[in-house]
C-alpha cells in the first residue's frame, strides 16, 4: 500500500441507467485466510490452501508467517502450499513485521508471538497505529510474555515471547473474535487447558479450523448466548488442506448494489455462509430483501451456499445489539440499503465501530449527511431516516483508509441522483482485489 502515499485512486460514481445482472465470485474470506496461512506455519508438514484472498491484509500475514520461518509458495493455479514449522518452532524475524492496514492479522501474530521464545516488532500503517492493542496485550501478559507499546497501547509492538508460558483462563470484556483468537493461539504452546468465555458468540473460524488441523478444542453453548471454549495445549497440528469460500463481507457490495438498483438479479456462487457471520442477511430479509440460498455445503466445518438476490422494496429495521457480532463488518454497506429504503432504521449497539479500521460510526454518519441523508447516533445507536429510493448524493466521500467505506460510498453512487466523489479507492485491494472491475462485469459502469 506504499503507492498510497504517492497514488491515490480518486473515484466519481454517477447513477447506474442499467441493472445489475450476472454470476460472479468473490474473493476468498479474509478471516479464514489468515488464519489458514497461520495455522498452516505452525503444523507440522505441508497445507495446500485453495481459494485464499490474495488481498494486501492476508498478504501481509504471507510475509510475516514467512519472516518466522515457514516456507510458503503458490503455485500456476494459485493454490499456496505452505510447510510449516510445528507449534513452538517459529523462528526470530530479523526485521519488523509491517502488518498494513489489518488488525486481525496483528492482533492474531501478537497471541502467537507471545508463546514462542522470540522477540519481534509489530507495526503497520497510520490506521492499524491508531488501533487498540490493549484488549490483545492485557490478557497475554499473563501468559509470561512482555508487552512494550507505544503510549496507549498503540503499534508499533515489541513483544518478548515466553517459551514456558501459563494457559489462560480469560472472559472476554468486549465480543471480539479477534481476542478470543489471540488467546487461543497463545494457549496452543502452553502447557495445559486454556478456557476462554465469551458471553455473546463471535465468528468461531478459530475454532473450526482448531478441529480440522485436529486440536482437541470443546465447545460449549451458554444459556445466555455464550459460549466457553477449552483448547488443550501443547498438542501437535497436523497439516490439512484447506479450501477458503468467499468471503461474506465482500458478497454483501454486489448483493447491496442489486438489491437497490432497478430490475437488477444477481448470484453469488460459493459463498461462506457461518451463522456467526451472516446477521446482515437475516437483517436484509427482515427488510424486505427478495434473497435466495441454494446448494448448501459444509467445507473445513464452514457451512458454503450459492446467493441469489433481487431488486427489492427495502423497509426500515430495527437491529438488535445481540446481533451486532454477526454482522459488524457489514454496518457500512447496511446504512447504505436503510438510507435507499422507506422509513426509519436503527441499528443498536455499535460501539465497536468506532475501533475499526477507521472510526466507522463518525464515517457513516458524515458519507451519509454529506450525501443529503439524515441520520443521528443515539448513545451507540446509529439512526438513519431512510430517502425512500431519493438519495440526493452530490457528497464528497473521505474514505480514511477504510476499505469498507470506499466500497459502500461506491454503492452509494450507483443509486444517488446526483454523482457521489470518494477520496480513494486504493484501500479496496486490502479484502476485495478487483472490486471495482468485478462490479463493472455486472453492469456497474464505475469510470476506471
Ligand atoms: C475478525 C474479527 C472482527 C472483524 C474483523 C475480522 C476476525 O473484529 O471486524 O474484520 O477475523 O477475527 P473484532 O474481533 O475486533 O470484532
């Protein structure tokens, strides 16, 4: 991303005259990727991984599991094959290790790194340097390891990992999967049980692909919705391909854009559909969305579906804070579909958004507002009065270095009536490589 000092990609969008009609794939999950290419470094033996995003955040991962000793290479039909170093063997990076744009990436190195016997630097770029470390550091501490940050809790990171570390027995004190995974990566090199609550369900892929590397992981559902979960320590992973299914969080750009734009029907082909990731489809059918899932399958414990979508009459909705976890990435390109529908949304509970890539819930509201829209945040309840279909646009978009931003402003732009500008488009290549060419073969008609 260093050609974003120097490049930025400015983007004008004007309304689409024409729908959106066609089959596509998206890229593969960005969550499931990283974790492949990091389960993968620390098996022992080779994983063949088909499907992985081969976007600037997992790239990164890439680069950092291959500064700690893991051999990765991919092949003609761009299946990665990666021999790992086995759990306790990886070994001292001999410079930082620049983790770009993506938090997940760095926070889930920081649970590795904390239970190997090395010393390593994390840093990334202006956003991930203003995200919180803390939440990650706190817990690992008490594995053994040593934690120096920069004031607050900010990257860049120096960790001196511990060899001999202490499980954890740790609840979560905010639903994040990102956590609850650094946790458990640190439990797999201690010795002992490590038990982590979390008392709302996040995406579980840490778990799922725990198992099919054959971890002895146990899962048990809370009556409050939570969920315990053991993972027993010092036990080998043995390498197991692994095929990645497109990831949601991208579907949900082209599936959006054809729920707003006129006559549009398109179909998402081998999409992952994991429940404690799909709250932003149970809200689009709440709102009226005409969805379809056909051809379900279970790949690596990760339920995959072909998706269908129609243009449709979306209604305002009310979301609960409960589903918050299932759907957190997805609030940008939501507020744009409450923003085209009749009536008033609110979605509850969004205080997570201001720690994302950039502060999501202050970024929403001002591409909203700059584009004729009123909306009001509520204590953390973001209210948005929906145009009924008459977005004025107009806006000038600043997109803060957040992907999801610039490809919600993008969808936007093909339903407001006048032309919507965003600053930069270049952080789009983080999770969604060829996302603007992938919409225009659907008609989109973005100007390249
Ligand atoms: C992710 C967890 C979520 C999500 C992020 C990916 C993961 O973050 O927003 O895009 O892969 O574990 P939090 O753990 O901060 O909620």
């Amino acid at each position: 991303m260093t050609e974003h000092i120097f490049f930025p990609r400015p983007l004008c969008v004007k309304r689409t005259r024409q729908p959106l009609k066609g089959t596509l794939c998206v890229p593969g999950d960005k969550s499931i990727s990283h974790r492949a290419l990091m389960f993968a470094a620390l098996a022992q033996g080779q994983t063949g991984i088909t499907g992985l995003l081969e976007g600037e955040d997992v790239l990164r991962t890439a680069a950092a599991m291959r500064a700690l000793g893991a051999t990765l290479v991919k092949n003609e039909t761009k299946k990665w094959w990666v021999t790992g170093r086995g759990i306790g063997h990886l070994q001292e990076p001999d410079d930082v290790l620049d983790m770009g744009n993506s938090g997940t990436a760095a926070r889930l190195l920081c649970g590795i790194l904390a239970t190997h016997g090395v010393t390593s630097v994390l840093s990334g770029d202006a956003s991930l340097r203003k995200r919180p470390m803390k939440r990650v550091m706190d817990p690992l501490t008490q594995t053994g390891a040593t934690f120096l940050s920069r004031e607050g809790g900010l990257l860049p990171l120096t960790i001196r990992g511990n060899a001999h570390p202490s499980p954890l027995h740790y609840r979560l004190p905010v639903a994040s999967a990102q956590v609850k995974s650094a946790v458990l990566l640190a439990g797999l090199n201690a010795e002992g049980e490590t038990c982590v609550e979390e008392p709302v369900a996040t995406r579980d892929h840490t778990e799922n692909m725990l198992q099919h590397f054959g971890a002895e992981v146990a899962v048990e559902k809370t009556s409050m919705g939570g969920r315990i979960i053991r993972l027993k320590g010092r036990a080998s992973l043995i390498a197991r391909d692994v095929v990645v299914p497109g990831d949601v969080s991208s579907a949900l750009f082209p599936f959006v854009a054809a729920l707003l734009v006129p006559d549009s029907e398109i179909h998402i082909k081998g999409v992952g559909l994991n429940p404690l990731r799909t709250g932003a489809l149970t809200t689009i059918i709440e709102m009226g969305g005409l969805v379809t899932i056909t051809n379900t399958y279970t790949e690596g414990g990760e339920p995959v579906g072909d998706v269908s979508v129609r243009a449709s009459e979306l209604q305002g909705v009310d979301v609960p804070e409960e589903r918050a976890p299932s759907m957190i990435d997805e609030y940008p390109i939501l507020a744009v579909a409450a923003a085209y529908a009749r009536g008033v949304s609110r979605f509850r509970g969004l205080e997570e958004l201001r720690v994302k890539e950039s502060d999501r819930l202050r970024a929403i509201v001002s591409m909203l507002e700059k584009n004729g829209v009123r909306t009001e945040v509520e204590n953390n309840d973001l209210i948005i009065w929906g145009a009924g279909g008459n977005i004025p646009g107009g806006g000038y978009v600043e997109t803060h270095m957040d992907h999801r931003l610039a490809m919600s402003a993008s969808v936007l732009g093909l339903v407001a009536k006048q032309q919507v500008s965003l600053d930069d488009t270049c952080f789009i290549d983080t999770s969604f490589p060829g996302y603007l060419s992938l919409m225009n073969s659907i008609g989109a008609g973005f100007d390249l």
